[in-house]
C-alpha cells in the first residue's frame, strides 16, 4: 500500500460500468468498489483510491496461483 500525490497527474481508477461509476463517484461509501472489481476479476493490477483532501491511496494487486501450495 502507497500512498501516492493527486498533483501527479493521478485520478482514481474508474470503473467500466457507467451504473456503478456514477454511484461511486456520488456515493463516498462506495469509493472503494474499484478495489471490489479488482478482486472480483481475480487479475494483477493497480487500483487508485481517493485518499484523504489531496492523496490516492496506491494498491497493488497481486494474483496468487490457486495451484500453488498455501503457506499455512
């Protein structure tokens, strides 16, 4: 998790659905669906959160193989 300056050139990530764009851009509760879409499409990525008045919260997402054996 980083946390990353909106004054570089930085927006939070949106989302494909026009729907749940809007409801996420109206909603603060809902400022974290991107995050949710991510996890839900089980891919690498970054996703970019609003973060506190002038900072993006920066998560990098990293798919675990099922295949592999977990740690525990």
């Amino acid at each position: 998790i980083e946390s990353a300056s909106s004054a570089a050139a930085l927006a939070p990530t949106r989302l494909d659905n026009p729907a749940l764009e809007r409801l996420r851009c109206g909603n603060p509760a809902a400022r974290s669906l991107p995050l949710l879409a991510a996890l839900a499409r089980q891919t690498s990525t970054t996703v970019l959160l609003p973060y506190l008045d002038a900072a993006l919260l920066q998560l990098h997402i990293d798919v675990l193989n099922s295949d592999s054996p977990s740690d525990s």
